[in-house]
C-alpha cells in the first residue's frame, strides 16, 4: 500500500514537474533560479524515497535526450556544402557539450544513489570526482556519437583535411573549423579508460594519412624538378611548417602521443624515403664546403637519426683533404717546423670550424673530426723517422712528435726569427699542446722535447723560466706521464740549487785559485744525473790547461759540501766563449767544449799549420768526434769566412785522412748586410751536441727500450689487479694505461707476454690458453 506521502515523492509524481525543465536546459532556454533549485530537490527527493526511480529516471532521461538530438539531426546533415556542414557541425555540438557539461549537476543524487547499489566504485575513482564519469553525460555523448556523429563523421573528416590540405598548398582556409572538429573528436568519447579514442581512430588516423599522401606526391614531384639539393631546404621548411601546424590542429593533452606519431610520419615520408638521395651529395657538400646546404642535411638526416654516412664522408674528407695540403706545400715545411705546425693548426682549425658551421659542433661529428685527424698528425707517408724494430718494414712512425718538440724549442729559445709578446708565445704553446692530444707516439715528443730543454737550460738561452714551468703544466694537464714531468721539474730545480752552488763556490776559488778572474769567468753546472742522465759514456778529452786545472777544485769544493756524492763530467754537453786574434780583427766566439780544445791547440803558433794526426794527438778526442768539431769549424753553414782553412779539400768529414793540414784563416771576418766586420761576437754552437755518433743509434734504440719495459710494467700492473685476464681484455686495459705515451705494436705485446712468463711473472691458465694468470 503507497501512502500520500510517498506518492508525492514517487518518480511518476516527480516527473512530470522535472521533464519541462529538462527540455528548457536541452533547448538553452532561460530556467529560473526557484525552478534550478527544484529541479535539485526534486531529483534528490525522488532518489531519497523512491528505491524504483533511478532505472525509471535514466530511461526518461535517454529518450529526452535522443529527441532532442533528432530535433537537430536533420538540420546540421541538411547542409551539402562541406565548410557549411562543419560550421553548423560544430555550433550545434559546441551548445550541447556546453549543456554536457552542467546538466548532469541535477541529477547528481542519482548518481549516487547508483553507486550504493553497484558498489562498483573504488575509493581513488570517488575521490576524482570527475564529470566525464557522470551517467547522464555518459548518456548524452552516447546518444550525440549514435544518432549524429556515427552518420556524418566521414563528411566531417574529409573537410576538415580538404581545409588542411588548401593550407599546404597555401589557398585561402578558416583554421577554426578544423580547431572545432577536432574539439568534438577529443570529448566525444564516454569510455573513462580512453577518453581520446574516438578522437585517435578517426581525427588522428586521417590527419596522419592525408599528410603522408600529400607529401608522397609533392616531395618526388619537387626532387623530380628541382634536385636533391634544393630539396634540403624544402624538406626543411617543410618539416618546420607541419610542426607548426600539428600543434595547432592536433590534441597536445595529456593521454596524446598524436606530435609524436605525426613527427614519425613527416620524418619517414619527408626524409627516410629519400636518405640514399641525400647521403650521396654529402661528399660533394663537404668539398664544396656548402655550409648551408650541409646545415640542413644534417638536421634532416639527426632526425631519422642515422648520420653515420655523414661521419663517414666527413673522416674521408678531413684525412684526404689534410694529407693533400700537407703534400702540396711539401718542399716549404719539410726543413720547417714552424711552417709544418702552422700549416697543422691551419687544418686543424678549418676543419674545427666546418664542423662548428656545418655540424652545430655536434660531439659525435666532433669525434670523427679527432680521428681522422689523428690520421693525419700520425701519418707516414709525408713525414716519417726510423726506430729499430718499431713497426714492420715499410712502416716508419710519424716525425710529428719531433717536430712539435722542435717547434716548442723555437718558442721558448731567445733570440727567436720573429720578436712574440708573451701572450702569443703561451697562445702558441697552447696551440701545441692541442696538437700534441692527438699524437700516438708521445714518448718521442718526450725524447725531444727534454733534449730541447737541456740545450736551453745549459746554454742558459731560455727565453723566459716562467714560461717554460707553465709548458711542463700544460704537458702535465694533457696526461704526460708523472715520472716524465717529474723529471722536467727536476731539471728546473737543479739549475736553481747550481745557481748557489755556483756562487759558493766562487767565493771559495777566489781566495784559492792562483788566477782569480778565471774563478769569476767559469761557472759550473752541477746536475741530478737521475733527471738528466744520458747513456752517452764519458768521452776522453785533453782540455785546455786552465779548464784541467780548475776541475780538481771544483771536485774538492762539491766532496766538502756534500760527503758521499759522485761528479761526472759532460764535456759534451760544455761550452765557453774564447777570445779569437787574427791578423784582421778581434772576436768573441762562442764555442763548444771541443771546439775550444782543438782552436786551443793553435795557442802560441797562430801561423802554423797542423795535420789531423797531431790534432788527434793534442786533443785525444775520438776520430768520429774530432772529425765532426773540425768540419765545423771549415765548413759551417751559416759562414761565409770560416774559422779554419784546410787542404785538400774534401766533400764530407770522413774524408780527412792523417796528412790533412788545418789552419787559422787570418782573413776570417763576420759578413753581416753583406759587409765584412772585423770585431764582434759568433756562436758557433747551434744546436748543442748532447749525444756522439755511436749513441744516437743508443738514443732510438732507448725509445724502443722504453716502451718494451713500460708494455711490461703495465701488463704486470694489470694481473696484480685483475689475478686473472683475457687477451682481449688485457689488450684493451694495456692499450688505455699506455695511451699517453704510445700504442704498443701487437708484436711487442706478444714478445712481452712471453718474456714474463718465461720469466715467471705470469702463466697460461691451464684451461684456457688465451688466459693469464698471475704468478704470486
């Protein structure tokens, strides 16, 4: 039995007073505000008391809504015009979203009261509280996608790309009506798991296809007419107009992947299906040095991305380019460091700046840059020195290092060619030390550059100590290793600590010697044999009286100071001024140690002449040594007037034989302008001697020597960590310790794994013969 009370709450008495107010807010006319708040009550009334209602309700609320949308049907399908269908498309839906959006707010009790009864509904859900979960939207988006939306959507599809389409081509177009059409894809549909779906099956899907069959008739077209070359930069305007145009038209929200998908598509259609095209002009861009056209070929092609070909081309291009200009100025930089390391830098810097242009200094194009230029710095088919058993015969190792180390010395030496301010002596050695990275074999750099050190420490022709410290930091920053700068810092050291011994001891030779002003003229260099000892052995030698005489002084001097200490003496490495009378004039001559004693040997007897015999006699020195100082002197170089005369006369030093006389040329004059001056100073030391003949071939030898012991001190470094290595891994680890200093040769990885085994240092592993295990 229902009672008055619950009738007037009962859906058949609430009904009819909702219904007109339903159909007021389908049809967006006015609603008063006491009929808004009933529409509440009643609704909520009606849910509270009537457990039948909600089923009833939704039923009602469904037909209502379908009538309403039917009302419209006919009028928005009625237009026949594409861009009018749309229009009325998209007012008709933009009202009913809008009304989508605040007429499930009534009917909220409902909703409620249905989730009681399903009890389907988790506590994350009930916490979002968001509308598109709404039945009666649910209801109202179902009903617009079955009754319009499902009949029409090709229509509105094909418009809508119609008027994309016109924007490619770049006729006239109204961009909102596609902004609108795709609004309704994206919150049409009702699924709460994938509220984009409608919006990816059809908006996104078509958008995408119409993109790649626009594309895949325009851009062959385009190719067909204009070249691959042009086509770099349509490509690129192209792909920059269609991002463009994808975040205007195409959903960004969250959920959507639609820029991505488009990205893909304009990158397959625009780029990939023609990259075989575009790498084949890479070569002929690079030689041309096209930086525009290269700027876009690379950007197109990191797209994909594969820009391996463009590596490719760029390393042949740096290494056959660097070599060419290497060969064509040949015969200008063979004989000059300076010109040689220039010329480097010249490469180095125009290849840096093709990649910086071109390439946005992208790293990877920045490393291929490296390496082949490292082809070039250690290539031998220019440039090349012999080392006895370094490389199989037939391939010498590069004279770069030499050269650096030479080219060091000139900057560092005073008196250089050309006068440089500080600022560009460090910027040069800078540029060197760049240069000097990208140099396999560091360990002949290291040879020449401490041969270069020692002249100029010695010779005291530094042109600044600061300047030669922040080399060796320099050295030191780039990985050099620390024994090596160990033992260049030493060196500075010791000419520091020689500096005060020196003194001392002039200050005890003054009260001691018999001729004073010989103890103010001489000054000694005493030298840690460990930072600069040569193999060279001592070389015999009859000095000069006064020098004889003066070494047991010094010998008895250093024994007082410091107990227990051994002196060596390197005449070879000495040198000295003399006075030089001839009948013409007066000089200063520079000279070396022997070069002093053989001059010496004219003391008394300036007219005479004397045969190699007896200069060999006075001197004592080796024939190899006494050949080499008196050619010299009748033959250097840069004289026109030489210090000696001699007969007969021979082409080479080893052609003097016992019977040749020498003799002071009285007519020895210095030619400078091309006029004779009879007074002044000469150095006739050049590059000082700091090893003799036999010990040169010592000296290349050592470098070998060296790089066979440091192969076997890091192999043993590595099984003392490892316990237990591979070849390959041992070969890789030995490479990355060593490399700063050079890369050992297979053959002497080899050599020096069997040495330590045979020596016990390691063993095979019994089950493997590629492993080595090591031997505690």
């Amino acid at each position: 039995m229902i009672t008055d009370c619950q009738y007037k709450d009962s859906f058949e008495a609430k009904w009819p007073l909702i219904q007109p107010i339903l159909n007021k807010l389908l049809n967006q006319d006015p609603v008063k505000k006491y009929e808004w708040f009933n529409l509440f009550s009643d609704v909520h009334t009606m849910c509270l008391w009537d457990d039948d209602c909600v089923p009833k309700l939704k039923q009602e609320l469904q037909t209502n809504i379908i009538d309403f949308i039917t009302s419209i049907q006919d009028q928005i399908k009625s237009h026949e015009d594409d861009q009018a269908l749309l229009r009325a498309y998209i007012s008709s839906w933009s009202k009913f979203l809008e009304q989508s959006n605040y007429l499930p707010h009534p009917f909220s009790s409902m909703e409620a009261t249905n989730t009681k009864i399903s009890s389907s509904t988790s506590l994350s859900s009930s916490n979002q509280r968001r509308v598109p979960e709404s039945h009666v939207r649910k209801l109202m988006l179902d009903a617009w996608h079955n009754s319009i939306f499902s009949l029409i959507k090709q229509r509105l599809q094909t418009g809508v790309m119609k008027i994309i389409y016109s924007e490619r081509i770049g006729e006239p177009f109204d961009s909102q009506l596609v902004i609108g059409i795709r609004e309704s894809f994206v919150n049409l549909s009702s699924d709460p798991n994938d509220r984009l779906k409608i919006y990816k099956e059809n908006f996104e899907k078509a958008y995408v296809n119409s993109l790649i069959e626009f594309y895949n008739k325009n851009a062959l077209e385009f190719i067909t007419n204009n070249g691959i070359i042009s086509y770099l930069t349509y490509a690129d305007n192209k792909l920059k107009e269609e991002e463009k145009r994808a975040i205007k038209y195409l959903e960004t929200g969250k959920g959507s992947n639609s820029l991505e998908l488009h990205r893909q598509a304009c990158i397959d259609v625009l780029i990939t299906k023609y990259q075989d095209l575009i790498y084949a002009e890479c070569k002929n861009l690079i030689q041309n040095n096209d930086i525009k056209n290269l700027k876009y070929m690379f950007e197109l092609m990191d797209r994909i991305p594969n820009v391996d070909p463009l590596l490719a081309d760029l390393e042949t291009y740096i290494i056959s380019e660097g070599l060419r200009v290497l060969k064509a100025n040949f015969e200008s930089i063979i004989m000059d460091s300076e010109k040689y390391v220039e010329q480097l830098l010249d490469l180095f810097n125009k290849f840096t700046k093709l990649v910086e242009d071109a390439f946005n200094g992208d790293p990877r194009f920045m490393t291929s840059r490296d390496k082949a230029f490292k082809s070039i710095v250690n290539d031998t088919s220019i440039f090349q020195m012999d080392l006895p058993g370094a490389n199989q015969k037939g391939k010498p190792e590069s004279r770069c290092p030499e050269l650096l180390a030479n080219y060091c010395d000139m900057l560092l030496r005073r008196n250089q060619s050309k006068k440089l301010t500080e600022e560009e002596i460090k910027e040069k050695l800078s540029n060197v030390v760049t240069l000097l990275k990208y140099v396999q074999n560091k360990d002949v750099f290291m040879k020449y550059h401490k041969a270069h050190l020692t002249r100029r420490l010695i010779l005291e022709i530094s042109n600044d100590q600061e300047m030669e410290e922040q080399t060796v930091m320099m050295l030191k920053e780039i990985g050099m290793p620390p024994e090596y700068i160990n033992k260049l810092s030493q060196m500075f050291k010791d000419i520091k600590v020689s500096e005060d011994i020196n003194e001392k001891f002039k200050q005890v030779a003054r009260n001691n010697l018999h001729n004073v002003n010989l103890a103010d003229i001489i000054n000694i260099k005493i030298l840690n044999a460990g930072a600069w000892s040569r193999s060279s052995d001592k070389i015999a030698v009859t000095l000069p009286p006064e020098l004889e005489d003066y070494i047991p002084e010094v010998e008895k001097f250093y024994k007082n100071e410091h107990s227990g200490r051994k002196l060596t003496w390197h005449h070879l490495m000495s040198n000295g001024v003399i006075n030089f009378n001839t009948q013409n004039g007066k000089f200063e001559l520079e000279v070396t140690t022997f070069q002093m004693t053989v001059l010496f040997a004219w003391t008394n007897r300036a007219s005479e002449k004397i045969s190699y015999e007896s200069l060999k006699l006075a001197t004592e020195l080796p024939d190899n040594e006494l050949r080499r100082t008196l050619w010299q002197l009748v033959a250097y170089q840069k004289l026109k007037h030489q210090v000696l005369c001699y007969s007969p006369q021979v082409k080479q030093p080893k052609d003097f034989d016992e019977n040749t006389l020498f003799w002071i040329n009285q007519d020895f004059c210095i030619v400078r302008n091309n006029k004779a001056q009879y007074r002044g100073k000469l150095n006739l030391i050049g590059r000082l001697q700091l090893t003799t003949d036999k010990n040169r071939e010592e000296e290349n030898q050592e470098i070998m020597f060296l790089r066979a012991e440091r192969t076997k001190e890091a192999i043993v470094k590595i099984l003392k960590m490892r316990k237990r290595v591979s070849l390959a891994q041992l070969q890789t680890e030995l490479i990355e310790l060593l490399k700063n200093m050079f890369l050992p040769s297979k053959k002497l990885v080899k050599e020096t794994i069997e040495w330590l085994i045979e020596n016990k240092y390691m063993e095979r592993d019994e089950a493997s013969i590629n492993t080595f295990v090591y031997s505690t």
